[in-house]
C-alpha cells in the first residue's frame, strides 16, 4: 500500500518488544507427552487457556506451574491461534522446565506471526483472523510515530513503555497525519545497527542459512541475554516484505514511507476488504 518506503526487520526487534528469552535451543512443536500431562490439558476438550490461568494462581508446584503459565502465555499473547483454547502441540516443549531459560522463544513467536501472516494472505475466507502475537507490530510503529506532542519513554523490554494510553493517542490521529521517526532517531537504531541487525532499503535483506539443533538432540547452555540492550539480532531465514504483501520469501518486514513522508495511501486498494482492514491494524 505504501511505495518508496524504509524497510523495517522485525525478527531482530521482538527481543527487544517482549523481553522474552532467544536461546540457543529451538522451539519444537509435537515432542512426546506423556499419558498423565497430556490428559490434564488435552481430554475431550481442550483446556480454555483463560480458565488456566485462573488455575494457575492455586499451584504451589514449581514445575506444574511453570507449564500452565507457559500454555497460557503461549494461547493467550505470545502464539494466540482463532480461539482461546491451548495449544497442544506446545506442550512438550512447555514441559522442558529446566531448560525454558535457553529456548529461542524469540524467533519462535516471530516464525509464528509470520506464518500467521502468510495463510492470512494465502486465505479466500471473506473474514479472517491473523494468528499470532500482533502486538508486536503495534509496538513497533507506536515506537516510530513522530509528533511534537508524542512521546514514548526510552527503556527494555518496549512492552513495559508503550502503553494503552500511547495505543490511544496514535488511533485517536488521522492515520495520514503521523509522521514516521527516522530509524536513527528511534530507540531501536542501536539494536537494528548491531551485528547483523543492519536498517535495510526495501529488497536488500539477505537470507541465513543458519539453523539450531532440536530441543532433543541438544544440551542446553544459558546464555540469553534478556536484560542487556541493545539486543544482538538472531539468525533471520526467510525475509521480506510486508504491508501485507506475500513473496517467495514472505513477511519479516514493515514496509514505511521515509522519514519527512506521510503515512497515506497510494490509492483504492484492489484487496479484499478484510486484507484492507487487517493492513491497517499491522501497520
């Protein structure tokens, strides 16, 4: 929807949005449970993860505890799917408690939102829910909104600092209003200028062909970095572009205008409604 513009990564950012861990160990989904776990999440119907949380709040147990906040966060905020009900492949990776710490939860939830995005894309339902933590992209345009009246208190994780009243103010402004800040002014110009988090022009992001080992093939060493900022970025694998737009290599990108140039549109949109209005609410 908006051409010319200064591409922004995402995956490098999420750490230092949600503050949660990016180990070395890869997240996997469908590990073995046993019969007993399984059925305290898993029987006829699956748990609501809202009622969950309620439950949460009575366990003493420093393992079953651990697991129930990790299928609540994971249904509720960090991978949310259409419904409020926990995901049951998540749990055999939730159950590793000793080894949560040293778990990229990072690029997890960033590959989720991603793909979310993409079979949002790929969808011909005339109504479609995005899966995936959204508010990760609310964050970062909040974070780059530039206004003499507008700002955001500097600090890590940015989850702790944008708040509903900064949501408020930006949706209470016209959306072609806003100035975007430019990426050097922003809080995020050390994390995207460090290693291999460089700010990039549109089309100019390069693949990685990096990967991690399975949670069950690979010992565990702690070395997140939750409280140090600037955070290093992760290893990117597949990039690009996004308004909503889908390519061969999809979706790890906000596309804005550069700095000085408003935030409006390049005209009528040949999309569906719902990919309109889901456009708007990523941007």
């Amino acid at each position: 929807e908006f051409g010319g513009g200064l591409s922004i990564p995402v995956r490098p950012l999420v750490k230092s949005v949600l503050g949660i861990p990016s180990g070395p160990i890869q997240v996997v989904q469908g590990l073995h449970v046993d019969y007993g776990l399984f059925s305290q999440y898993c029987t006829v119907k699956f748990k609501n993860a809202r009622k969950l949380a309620e439950e949460m709040c009575s366990i003493t147990e420093e393992e079953p505890f651990c697991i129930a906040f990790m299928m609540t966060i994971l249904a509720i905020y960090l991978a949310p799917n259409t419904t409020v009900l926990v995901n049951r492949s998540f749990l055999g990776a939730a159950q590793q408690v000793g080894s949560l710490k040293q778990m990229d939860w990072c690029g997890f939830v960033a590959d989720y939102l991603f793909k979310g995005i993409r079979e949002f894309k790929e969808s011909d339902a005339p109504f479609g829910c995005l899966k995936g933590c959204v508010h990760i992209l609310s964050v970062i345009f909040i974070d780059l909104v530039k206004h003499a009246a507008f700002e955001v208190p500097n600090g890590f994780p940015r989850l702790g600092f944008v708040t509903t009243e900064h949501n408020k103010w930006v949706a209470s402004h016209p959306f072609g209003s806003l100035l975007v800040r430019r990426l050097e002014e922003s809080v995020y110009a050390p994390v995207l200028n460090n290693g291999n988090g460089n700010i990039v022009q549109v089309g100019e992001c390069a693949d990685s062909d990096t990967d991690t080992d399975a949670l069950s093939n690979q010992s565990a060493t702690d070395n997140d970095q939750n409280n140090q900022h600037p955070v290093s970025p992760g290893p990117g694998s597949l990039l690009i572009v996004t308004g909503l737009e889908t390519s061969a290599r999809s979706a790890e990108h906000i596309i804005f205008p550069r700095s000085g140039e408003q935030l409006q549109s390049a005209g009528p949109s040949s999309e569906p409604f719902s990919a309109q209005v889901c456009l708007c609410l990523i941007l």
